[in-house]
C-alpha cells in the first residue's frame, strides 16, 4: 500500500531537481510500484502523422480520411504575430503621449503640429473601425436630403451623394486592418487574467502527464522540449526515445496544448506561443546538422509542407486531447488560481488521489 502524501512529496522533490532523467527513474518506479496509473496512459490516444498526404487514417469521429482531407477540414492554428502588435502600440501611444505633452507644456510653436498628428490618428482610428456605420449614417443623410428637395423641386434628378466602398480605400480603412494590430498590442499590454494563465499552464501540465513526458514544465517552451528530445536519445537515458514519429508528435501536443486551451476560450491569444511548436522542430534540424546520424530521423527537413501539416496535426490531436478530458483540466486550473498548488496536487488531482 502506497502513501499519497510520500508520494506527492517525492514527486514535488523531483521536479525541483530540474533533472528530466531523475524524473523519469521516478516516476517509472512509482508505475511499476502502482503508485501512478494514469501517467502516459494517454499516449495510444494521440494519432501520429500519417507517412503520405494519401494514406488513409481512421479520425476520432469514426470516419476514414486521408491525411490532406482531415487537414483540410479541421481549424487552422491561430497566428500570432505578437513582436509587431506590440511593437505598433507601443509607437502609437508614444506619438499620442507626445502630442499631448506638447498641449499640457504649451509648446505653441509646435501645437498646432501635434494636434493635427493626434486628430489623424484618431480620425484614422474612426474610419477603419466603424467606416460601415458612418456610410450607413451618410446614405441615409443623403437620400433624406435628396428628398426634402424633390419635395421643393429643386433636385433635377440628381442622386445623392455617396460615400465609396470600403474595398476602394487606401491601405485597406474599413476593415480595421490598419488600427487592428494596435488593438491587438495594446490588449496584450494591459490584459492581465490569472485564470487564463492557469488555463494554460494547465493544459501543458496535464498534457505532459497524460502522455508520458517525464517534465512538469506549466508553460512549455521550444528550448526545455529540445533538450528533453535529445537526451532521451543518450546511451544512458532512462526514458524512451522521443526521436521517432510518435515521440516527436508527443512533444508537439505538449507544446500545442496551451495555445489550444486558450483558443478554446479566447479570440487572441496572449498567453500561449503557437511559435514554440515550429521553433522546436527547427531547433532539431539545426541539432542534426551537427549530428547527421539523427538526420533520417527528421522527416520534415527541407519540406515545408510536411512541417506545416505536422504542426497543424498536433494541434488537433491537442485540441481534441483537451476537449476529451476537460474535467480533469478544469480541475487542475482551478487549483492552480487559488495560488498554492503544488505539482504534487496537480498530480493528485490526475490521479484521482
């Protein structure tokens, strides 16, 4: 008979070691002693890529794909382009700050500049958010004045005034392109949510557990799954070898499991990196080049289609891993937003301890 709380401290210890080897000794000696059950017990649940764009593959919904079709009809990973948003709000409110400094210190040589600059930017701000409305509004303007002067007599036929399409625009106004970026920054600047970054941390959590991966990492990153394939690959590893179809598919659901959740719940994703998945694969092709042995391992190298459709793989395998055991997610999000979880709990409340 095993003791829980041993246990949880045992595993609370091991993971304070940062030693992914030591991890894996451990919990390959709680499994066999039935400590842990449900450690990797959901790796046969995780389809891996098929080797062809042809090849046939049953999808969890009992229907037989090839692998371009199931690609092809399930969500594409969310973009994310982080550096330049950010970057955009940050030039925007400096510009704005500026121009009102200039107001507030009576810089009257260069007022008029400056309130010209931040009329623009909001005027611009207007057009590409709610130039719809305003065309709206200006038709019906328009067609009310066209009328009060047929009533005079003084219209002569003329149609009203309207305003151009959106599509006919400069640099794409209208469709809130042009200020949408800035929204995006300045959302990450001041969005602040525990619950979300608990979501996510999780999701790699149980990711981790659930499919065998000997780290307990809350926000998994392109490095840590990098070094963590490769030395699973030593001579003296005392885990199974992630180098090989479903081993590199594991990890990549580990990775995708974050951005998943938070796609399951938010727009625009904050917390989560869809660019870790890729920077992992591309940190393993840089590996091989100083290791060609492990080349042939890397199916993907130099293809990018095939990286694409694997990234884009694991993210449904991801999302649908999520989905399947949302419960058991939840519940660990919840412990970790009161603030004083530890790995031991989360890993309890997995276990069902």
């Amino acid at each position: 008979m095993y003791n829980i709380k041993l246990l949880s401290l045992l595993l609370q210890s091991t993971v304070k070691s940062q030693d992914a080897q030591a991890m894996a000794q451990v919990l390959s000696l709680c499994t066999k002693n039935g400590g842990i059950q449900t450690y990797g017990s959901l790796q046969a649940d995780i389809l891996p890529l098929p080797p062809q764009p042809t090849s046939r593959v049953k999808c969890p919904d009992g229907s037989t794909k090839t692998r371009t079709d199931r690609l092809t009809s399930v969500t594409d990973i969310p973009t994310d382009n982080r550096g330049q948003e950010v970057t955009n709000a940050l030039a925007v409110s400096a510009v704005a700050a500026g121009c009102t400094f200039t107001d507030i210190a009576h810089m009257n040589d260069i007022t008029l500049y400056t309130n010209a600059l931040l009329t623009l930017m909001v005027g611009v701000g207007v057009v590409d958010n709610f130039y719809d409305l305003i065309k709206t509004g200006s038709n019906m303007a328009a067609r009310q004045v066209g009328a009060n002067k047929d009533a005079k007599g003084g219209n002569s036929g003329k149609p009203p005034m309207q305003l151009p399409d959106k599509e006919s625009l400069p640099l794409g106004l209208g469709s809130g392109l042009v200020s949408g970026s800035v929204v995006r920054g300045l959302t990450r600047l001041l969005t602040v949510d525990a619950e979300r970054e608990c979501d996510c941390e999780a999701a790699g959590l149980f990711a981790a557990y659930s499919l065998g991966l000997p780290c307990f990492a809350f926000r998994p990153n392109a490095l840590e799954a990098s070094v963590l394939v490769v030395e699973s690959t030593t001579e003296d590893s005392l885990s199974d070898s992630l180098l090989s179809a479903t081993g590199i598919m594991r990890v990549l659901v580990w990775l995708m499991a974050p951005v998943a959740m938070e796609s399951m719940k938010h727009p625009q994703l904050i917390i989560s990196d869809p660019r870790e998945a890729e920077g992992f694969l591309l940190r393993l092709e840089d590996f091989s080049a100083k290791n060609p042995d492990i080349k042939q391992d890397l199916w993907w190298t130099d293809d990018e289609q095939e990286r694409s459709d694997l990234l884009k793989w694991a993210y449904t395998e991801a999302d649908l891993l999520l989905r399947d055991n949302r419960k058991a997610v939840t519940e660990i999000a919840k412990r970790l937003t009161g603030g004083a979880a530890t790995v031991g709990d989360c890993v309890a409340t997995m276990e069902r301890w």
